[in-house]
C-alpha cells in the first residue's frame, strides 16, 4: 500500500528553509549551554575533588613525579610512561590555571571530535544532515558519561581517540595516518590495534609507521624513565592491576566481566586471552569490510568498541568508542533505524540502573552494558553495507491522513506525522524503561519536608468535610480487620502496574495504531502528575498523626520514618496529589470501552477505576480528592494529547492488514483517535 499523504492544513506554517535555520540556531544554542554546563560543574567544585587523577601525577613540591619519584608509587596513575613525560610540564602552583586550562583545553578537544565524527559520516549525506550532524555530535559526547567522566577526573583519553580519527582521514597521507596512530598507541597501548586495521584496509606503510612510532615513543620513555618503564610494561604487563581494583563495575573489559562472574587464576587467563583473540579476528575482519565499503567512522568506532572488549582495563573515560558506533544503520524498515542510536545513547549516557532494572538475575546485564554493546557492535549487530538497496531508502513507513478538528490550529505538532504501523519493539522497550527510570527519580526527589506534608493533608480534609465527602476514616475501618483487607492490600500493590502493561501488550499486538495514541496520552498524563507531585507534596491518611487511620499493609507507623514495604527507599511517600492509581485505571477503563471485543470486558473496564477508588481509600493511602486529581490528570492528559497530536483517520482496512494478526474491532465500536 502506498503511503498516505498528510494533507496540507488550514493553518499557516512556517516554510521548510526557516524552520531548518531556526532548528539548527536551536541545537547549536543547546550544544553551547551543554558545553558550558559541563564546565562550570568542574570548575565550581573544590580543588580537591576535580581533575582528582592530575593530582595524582603531580609531586610534592609542585612538578611531575620525574625523575625525583615513580609515577607508579601509589598505584594510582594508571598511563603510559610516555603520557607522563608530556605532562611533565603541569604544576602544582599552578593549579588555578591548570583547573581552567585543562577543562577549557578538554572541551577543545571534544568540540574537535565532534566536528571530525560529523565530517566523517558516509557520503553521500543529506543537507538536513550534514547542517545538524555537528551540534547533534558535539551535544552528545558532552553528555555522555565517558566525557563527563573525563572533565572530572582530569584524564587525557579523549586525546588518543582524536588522533586516531584525525590519522583515518580520508586525505591524510599514509606517513603522519601512522605517526598519528601510534602517538594515540603510546598514550593508550589497546589502540595500535588500529595498525592492523590500516594493514587490511590495504594502508600497509600506515600500518607500519604507526608500529614504528610506537615503538620510538615508547623506547623514547624507556630511555627517560627505566625504572617507570619496567613497572609498566614488565611489572604490570601494559599497566593491568594499575588504578582500580580490575574487577570493579567501571572496567568494562572481558578480563573485568571473568573477575566479577568469579573466575580468577590460570583458567581466567586462559579464557580471558582466548575471547580477547576470538573478539579481535573477528572484530578487525568485520571492521576492514566496512571501511572498504567506504564507512570509515563506523570501522573505526568498531575497532575501538574492540580494544575496550580486550584490554585488561577499559575504564569508564576509555568508553568514548562505544558512543561512536551510533554512526551504523540496522535495520531495513524505516521504523527500526532508530534502536540502534537509541540503545547506543542510552547506555554511554545513562547510568546501568536506568537500562536495565536492578532486579537480581537481569542486573548483570545492565552493569555490563557497555562492554555488552561494544562486543556487539564489533562482532554481532548486522550494520547496512551502502550497497545495500535499503541504505539510502528503506522500506517506507506509512502514514495516517490527519483529520480536521473544530479549530485551525489543532494539532499544534503538525509536522510531526502518525504512523500506522506497529512500532519497534526493543525501541519501545527502551524508552518505556528510561521513561520509568525517569518517573521514579522526579518522584522520589520531590519535596518530602513532613510538616508541609501533613499541613496538606489537613488542607484536603478540611475541603472534603466542608463537601461533606470525608469519609474515608470510616470506610479505613470497615476495611481494617475484615475479609477484604488482604485483597485489597494484594490489589493496590499488584494490579497498579500488572492491568496496564497488560493493555498496553495488547494493543501493541492487535492494535498498534491505537496503541500508539493511547500511550501517548499515559505518557503525558504520567507526566502532569509528577507536577502535581512537586507542587503540592501531601501526607496520605495512613501518615497523618493522630486521626486514627489504619496501614492495612504496614501496620504501625513511625511518622518521622514511614513504611511502605519494599518500595521504602525508592518512593517517595508524600507524593499523593494527584492519585496515579486513579489515572491509570481510568485510562485502563477507558481503554477497554473503547477497544474490547466482548460487552463483558467494556464492563469490566468501567468497574475496574471503581474498585480501585476503593482500594486506595479503604487501605488509607488516599483520599477521595486524590482521586479526582487523577481524574483531571487524566482528562488533561488526553486533551494535550489532542491538541498537540489532532486525530487521524483510521479505516477498517488498515486495522485489518498483516500488520494486526485479527480484525480490530467488531461492528458498531467507536472510531479511536491516534497519534
């Protein structure tokens, strides 16, 4: 089926060209807010706890620890002794200006490796793309957390990726592509193996000259501090066992992955070099055949991704080559070409828990996520030759006609088109997760001061007494102590989550139109709610003194330290106003009237929102006005839904395509909205 077009609306818009310069003025804005909040939380910290590792390299009466002392001493400087000698410069009484200058010269030094990734996407490239590319990169690294890890410790290891990118220029000639390359080697040994990958790509003098510049660099050291020299590269084996403790959660390297899952001695060493040559083979191999496909960033992020898999340690500020691999496209529909950059994104910004729930078993997946999609991206994802015919067009989307409302300028977002097919699931997986993560980190950071709490509460009582609605103490009661009282605790602390990751499952495999638009309204209903969380912090019945209201599920309160199960630490317990049980299981009834199959189950949907007003009352977590905000939340949300999104068009043949395994919807059920 060919693809809908949007037709034009009544209202005016602006033309393409003045939205991309006013979209590109934008992001460069934000790439400059970015960049200078990166430095200022450096510089505003105090002298002792940034740029921490410069200390380190620094000796007692203000010069680097050579040749009076070892750099190794303390076991905390972890480089090469040829990246100490061009430090040897730095001094303690030039602190101050050190803290400025090397923060400053740092966020140079990202600027640069953002404009080179931008300059080295594949050709040919989209002027859209070529205008956005270099704010999009720069803002990224700035927030990834290898970056940001680099500013804080003070470390030097955006240097040698940048050297390695500016020696895989495609003009550079072969003599300084090798100089460049092995200088990037003896700061950080892992990366000659960028010499073999110049050797397949057919670069061989390259390849050669960056082994000759290493080893001069590195013999350079030798000569200049023996004794340094022989505690790294003999002692320490490349500088393993240096800094950290190897089987920390920040070396993400195959060696630290052995040593958490508990192996240690002459078997992890063994298996260790086995899979550390397994993923070097097959790394390279894969890396080559992308360069000579003319994709030499993506080759070059691939071999990085590789050396942070083998090296004995692949500190977090050593990561900055996952983040690169983004540059790959997976996929050969158009909806799936976003999971890749999203995944990659989230896990170099984003910490562990935020990726994967902590929840024992799947926590090891989250805290070994960077290695996990470095080893990926190098070995496994099925990255899209040019050749390919779905390179520059993919299998196209369709699109959902829009349909006018009452007023002109409904919807607000006009440019933004609704797709009709379902959406990638890992994608969805993703953003639900960080969306969540998100979620429970505004709430439980909201304000949670007691007085003001309780204050609230007694605000919220007075109005119901004065509505002659408060009844909540006697309905606690008739719970408390009876037959119900064990379901409804079962109720409130299961059903809030299990019905609609039900629904939304659902939809998403017999409805994906509308569950398109029905998320988005969950979304921004979820969204309002946490503003009413801020603003209004609220004691629920259970945790206000002295009233007499009964915990059905955690007994006995202290009130300067409440209960509430095992969500104790992770929630915040005065964020009450509005109810989101309430909102969600309306939007659950609201779901099921409109989209169910079966009379019995519309019934249903309507009398779940009632039973669970029930619930939150009869075990004294809210009351009935928590419940009307949810309400308001909810009509809020589906109204901005609305506004921003408008309505489209969704005929029966659509809804009976491959894409749903069975028809919709039987005869006579309402037209649903989507966005």
């Amino acid at each position: 089926m060919a693809n809908v077009q949007r037709r034009e609306l009544a209202a005016p818009q602006l033309p393409p060209r003045s939205r991309g310069v006013l979209t590109l003025c934008a992001l460069w804005l934000l790439t400059g807010l970015l960049a200078a909040r990166q430095a200022a939380a450096v510089l505003r910290l105090p002298p002792g706890q940034r740029l921490t590792e410069l200390e380190t390299w620094i000796g007692p009466h203000g010069v680097l620890r050579v040749p009076g002392g070892s750099l190794y001493e303390k076991g905390a400087f972890a480089g090469t002794p040829f990246s100490g000698i061009i430090l040897k410069p730095l001094t303690r009484a030039a602190e101050q200006g050190l803290g400025v200058f090397w923060t400053f010269g740092t966020l140079l030094l990202v600027v640069s490796l953002g404009l080179l990734a931008a300059r080295g996407l594949p050709r040919p490239v989209s002027r859209r793309t070529a205008l956005f590319a270099a704010p999009v990169a720069i803002s990224l690294l700035v927030l990834s957390l290898p970056v940001r890890n680099t500013f804080t410790l003070g470390q030097t290891s955006i240097l040698p990726v940048l050297l390695v990118m500016l020696g895989f220029l495609p003009r550079v000639s072969a003599r300084r592509s090798g100089v460049l390359v092995g200088v990037a080697a003896a700061l950080q040994p892992t990366v000659l193996l960028f010499a073999p990958l110049l050797w397949l790509t057919g670069r061989r003098r390259a390849a050669a000259t960056a082994a000759g510049t290493f080893a001069g660099c590195s013999a350079f050291a030798w000569a200049v501090l023996p004794h340094d020299s022989t505690t790294y590269w003999v002692h320490h084996i490349a500088g393993a066992g240096l800094g950290e403790p190897a089987d920390s959660l920040h070396n993400q390297s195959l060696h630290g992955l052995l040593l958490r899952l508990g192996l240690h001695g002459a078997p992890e060493v063994a298996l260790y070099g086995v899979l550390a040559a397994v993923v070097a083979v097959l790394g390279l191999r894969r890396a080559a055949r992308y360069a000579k496909d003319g994709q030499l960033l993506l080759a070059v992020a691939m071999t990085g991704c590789v050396t942070v898999a083998i090296a004995p340690n692949a500190w977090l500020h050593q990561q900055v080559w996952i983040l690169l691999a983004v540059v790959g496209r997976v996929g050969r529909r158009q909806a799936d070409r976003m999971v890749w950059p999203v995944l990659v994104v989230m896990v170099t910004t984003l910490s562990s828990a935020a990726v994967v729930p902590t929840t024992k078993g799947i926590h090891l997946i989250g805290q070994n996520a960077p290695l996990l999609v470095a080893l990926a991206a190098a070995c496994a994802v099925p990255f899209l030759s040019r050749s390919s015919p779905q390179w520059r067009r993919p299998v196209p989307t369709e699109y959902a006609e829009p349909e006018p409302g009452p007023h002109r300028w409904i919807p607000l977002l006009a440019f933004l088109r609704r797709p009709l097919s379902r959406p990638n699931l890992l994608l969805e997986l993703l953003l639900i997760r960080a969306g969540y993560f998100c979620y429970s980190y505004i709430r439980g950071s909201a304000p949670d001061t007691r007085s003001v709490a309780e204050e609230h509460g007694h605000q919220i009582l007075g109005l119901e007494t004065a509505l002659h609605m408060d009844l909540e103490r006697w309905f606690n009661h008739l719970v408390a102590d009876s037959w119900i009282e064990g379901g409804m605790n079962y109720y409130y602390t299961t059903f809030h989550f299990l019905v609609p990751l039900s629904l939304l499952g659902w939809m998403y495999v017999r409805r994906p139109v509308a569950y398109r638009w029905a998320r988005t309204a969950l979304a921004i209903t979820t969204l309002l709610a946490l503003v009413g969380f801020w603003l209004y912090p609220l004691a629920p019945p259970r945790l206000m003194p002295h009233l007499g209201y009964i915990d059905t599920a955690n007994g006995p309160q202290n009130l300067a330290k409440p209960e509430f199960g095992p969500l104790t630490e992770l929630s915040n317990q005065y964020a009450a106003m509005p109810s989101l049980h309430i909102g969600w299981s309306l939007w659950c009834g609201l779901i099921m009237l409109l989209l169910a199959p079966r009379l019995w189950l519309k019934l249903l949907g309507l009398l779940y929102p009632v039973l669970t007003t029930a619930v939150i009352v009869g075990t004294a977590n809210h009351y009935l006005l928590d419940a009307v905000g949810g309400a308001v939340v909810l009509a809020c949300g589906f109204g901005l839904q609305y506004v921003l999104m408008g309505r489209t068009k969704e005929s029966k043949e659509r809804e009976t395509t491959a894409d749903s395994p069975e028809p919709s919807t039987a005869r006579g059920t309402p037209r649903v909205p989507t966005g």
